[in-house]
C-alpha cells in the first residue's frame, strides 16, 4: 500500500489466485460453512453494497465512460470483502507477520522518501510534500498515522518497544516534515483514543480516569495556541493606514493600497512600492528578468514584492539593495518569505494557511489553495445536493453535475482549479442521494456501536482516520484510498479470530 499503486494491483491479483486456489482445495462443507456465515452477515452486505450502489447508479447516469472508471477503481471493496470473508481465517503467526509487514513497509517507505530532502535521490521537487513520491502525501499519512496505531499498541505490551519507539518517532517526523495537517489532526485524535482506551494496559487504570479530564483540557489549550496565532496574524494596528510616506529616498511616488490588509511576517504587503524602482533595483542585482516566472513558476515580481515585505523591507530601490546574495537566489527559487526559512512542518504550513485565508479575504482568488478553494468545492456541492437530494446524479455524472454548477454558482476558480468535493460524505450524497450517504455513515459506525470494543481498539481507530478523513478528501475516489480502506475494513469485519488474537510484531 505505501509504495505504488501499481503493486496494489499485483498484490491484489496474487491475493485472488490464493483465494482461489483456497476455495478449489477446502473441504465443500468447510465451503459452504464460510460462505453461509458470509452471507447471514450484516456487516458483509453493508461493505458488499458501498460496491453495489456503484452499479445501481448506471440506472440514472449518462456518461458511462466515466462510470466504468469509477467501478474499477471500486473493485477492491468487492474483492477484498469475498475473500476475508469466505477465505480461512488469518491467525497466529500469520496475522502476526502481516501486521510488522504492514508496519516495516510504511517505515520502508519513509525512509525511501526521505533520501530526496537529504540529497541521497537526486528528484527536483517543487513542494515538500511532493517527496511522498509513491502515493499521494495525504494516502501516505494515513497509512502512516494507522501504523502508529498498531506501533503504539505493541509499545503497551511491551513487545520491542526501542524498535517501535524509533519506527514511531519515524513516522512522526516525517508527517512533520511533509506539513500534513491532515495527518497532524488524525494522530492527535488516534493518540487521545489510545491513552482513554482499555488498550493502553501500559497505563494504569487511575491514571487514565485522570487523562479523561487533562486531555479536554490540554486540547482546549492547544485550540487556545493556535487561536492566539491566528488572531495575532490578523489583527490589525490601531491607524494602520495612516502616517504613509509619500515618496521614496531617488524622490519617486510609492503607491499604497492601504484597503488591502495582506501582511507578510506582520508588514504590509500593497504598501511602500515603488515599482520602478523596484524593476530597476532587481536588475541591478539578478540576471534573472523582473519580468520572467521564478523556479517555481510564478511571477518573480510577485516573488519579490513578498519576499522585501517579509523581510521589513519597502518595495524601492534602497530595499532591494538591502537584500543579501543569499536573499536574491532565494527570490529566484520561488521563496516567498523569510518564513519559509525560519520556520518548519506544521508551522510554516500554517504560515501558507493564513495567507492563503487573507488573500481570499481581500478579494484574491482561491484557485491553488488547497484550503480556501475546498470552500468553492463545498459550495458546488451544496448546489448539485439541492437540485438532486433524493437519487443523486448517479454512478457517472458527477465530474459533470460539478462543471455545470460551477458555472451556474459563477465561481470566482479557474478551470484547472474546478475539482470535485474533496468530502467524501458530500460526494456519496452528490453521486446516490441521500440512501449514499446514510451507507457510508452506516459503514463507519455501525461496527462501533454492534460489538462495542469487542474488536479492539485498531478496529476503532481504522473507523476513525476514515471518519475524519472523509471530511475534507475523497479518500474512495483513489486507488490508494479505497484499496486501504477495503483491506482493513474487510479483515476487521469478516475475520473474527483477527479481534482475539494479540497483535504483536515478533514473528
């Protein structure tokens, strides 16, 4: 799963011949045993019908083209499901050695990404999260968050904690480096459901009725943090707009748009340029055109004007003097600010978040950012939900429904930028109606609230990340996504000795 989605499919055909070959040599009463119990199960139908609403939504769609690739891309829910569910069951060593295996490969996988940053594969990158070079860096957190899991469960047990303790403080370091905010957000809440469960045996029982007060508490402090950095970024100076000087040291005008609230590192950015000289000072100092796209592909006068600002410095010739040699091949390689160096993972994503935020705020145009145009995703969907709330607009239609409403809600996103929901219980309800979104709710929480903590506390975080997830990604419309969640959801469910056997990484 943490490699390529190439070796999914191979793995996942290798996984059909052994099942195959497992239904040719089992005894026929074993047979039909297992396959009884598969259908006298709920649960089997409920996963067996999130693929089962794909091909009932041929009935009302009219671009099957794209449907058929959709129901490809579905075909491990299917898969995945018959097999753990009327295959023998994986015990003992074997569902021990699955599990390190899973765990090995996700660290594998780390460390294979992390030679690019530390030079060792030479592969340009334009974005620090384009160094998850296998899957998508959101997939990649996943996975990587849900091996944590199983790595802080063997550290309660006490099994090969300095092993697992490195492997995890992997993981975590690498989630870092990437800046997943998805993958932040769904590690606290793994690591706050692991230190309240009964599966930290680690943990003594006292001390865990006292976490159920302390962790609201630290969570309350962190949403605390993270307000007053947002509230210190965007409060503005009392007469901020007044006392601007007029003209530059050589005598020329600066213009100012003191209407424009963009900041960078806390100065203005549509203050104090003067744009001649600007031009004039850049060519003084770079052979690169004031005129020509960074390394990045931007616009390097975009670049730089951010870049001076961030610094403290105005946008006029003695400001571009100022900067550094240094400061002058970071323009050039499409740094933006000063932040960028300072700062690192989480921190500097957040940086990104808040300017991303206060463009859009002052009429900038969201597409490209990953946060501010989900907002344009959401209202697109909203739209297509109100025109068809009952059946959806069936198994093809969807990439359709989004061009034309897009269209009709006259967004400000240019076409490259003019994606899907990026919300999974928004797309099964855009796609089935409102019977799609009740199955992929019904899918997450049904397991919780029939068997309880029967099947574990790695049961429950899978149900989890997938919840939190499906919030602001369509984690079921990759080959990545759906084949990690059919796997697990298919081996929790239909292999019942898995919840009764330790999970431990010794083979």
């Amino acid at each position: 799963m943490p490699f390529s989605n190439f070796g999914m499919s191979v793995s996942s055909f290798w996984l059909l011949g052994t099942w195959i070959i497992d239904q040719l040599t089992s005894e026929k009463q074993n047979l039909k045993y297992r396959w009884a119990k598969a259908i006298s199960s709920g649960y089997f139908w409920i996963l067996i019908s999130v693929f089962l609403i794909h091909i009932i939504g041929l009935l009302w769609t009219q671009d099957f083209g794209y449907a058929m690739k959709d129901i490809r891309i579905k075909l491990p829910i299917l898969l995945f499901v018959t097999i753990f569910f009327t295959a023998r069951p994986i015990e003992g060593l074997s569902l021990r050695r699955m599990w390190l295996f899973f765990v090995m490969a996700c660290g594998a996988a780390v460390v294979g990404c992390a030679l690019i940053p530390l030079g060792i594969w030479d592969k340009e990158v334009s974005n620090i999260r384009d160094i998850s070079v296998f899957i998508s860096h959101i997939r990649f957190s996943m996975l990587l968050v849900f091996a944590s899991a199983v790595l802080m469960l063997w550290i309660s047990e006490g099994r090969k904690i300095l092993l697992c303790l490195a492997l995890l403080a992997l993981n975590l370091s690498f989630l870092w480096i990437i800046e997943s905010v998805t993958g932040a957000v769904l590690l606290t809440a793994v690591i706050i459901l692991f230190l309240v469960s009964e599966e930290a045996s680690v943990i003594k029982p006292r001390w865990r009725k006292m976490l159920r007060w302390t962790i609201p508490s630290l969570m309350l402090i962190g949403i605390g943090a993270i307000g007053y950095i947002t509230y210190d970024y965007f409060k503005l100076p009392e007469n901020h707009a007044e006392g601007l000087e007029t003209h530059t040291a050589q005598g020329n005008p600066y213009e100012h748009h003191p209407d424009n609230t963009m900041r960078e590192n806390g100065h203005f950015i549509w203050r104090y340029i003067a744009w001649g000289e600007l031009r004039s000072g850049w060519e003084e100092r770079s052979s690169l055109a004031y005129d020509s796209k960074d390394a990045r592909g931007q616009a390097l006068y975009g670049t730089l004007v951010r870049y001076l600002t961030s610094k403290g410095l105005r946008k006029d010739l003695e400001g571009v003097r100022a900067l550094s040699e240094e400061d002058v091949k970071l323009v050039e390689s499409g740094i933006p600010s000063v932040l960028e160096i300072e700062h690192s993972g989480l921190r500097r994503r957040l940086d990104k978040i808040f300017f991303e935020i206060s463009n859009v705020m002052n009429g900038g145009n969201p597409g490209g950012n990953s946060v501010t145009q989900r907002l344009e995703f959401w209202k697109a969907g909203r739209h297509i939900i109100a025109d068809h709330p009952l059946l959806g607009v069936g198994t093809g239609d969807v990439k359709d429904a989004f061009a034309t409403a897009y269209d009709e809600i006259d967004s400000s996103l240019e076409e490259p930028y003019r994606l899907r929901a990026h919300n999974q219980y928004m797309t099964f309800w855009i796609t089935f109606g409102i019977c799609g979104v009740l199955l992929l709710l019904l899918v997450l929480f049904m397991p919780l609230g029939v068997v309880g903590s029967e099947r574990g506390f790695l049961f429950t975080t899978f149900c989890l990340i997938l919840a939190l997830s499906f919030l602001t990604e369509d984690t079921l419309e990759t080959q990545a996504g759906v084949t990690f969640f059919a796997f697990f959801a298919a081996l929790f469910s239909g292999q019942r000795l898995a919840f009764h056997s330790r999970i431990r990484p010794n083979t």
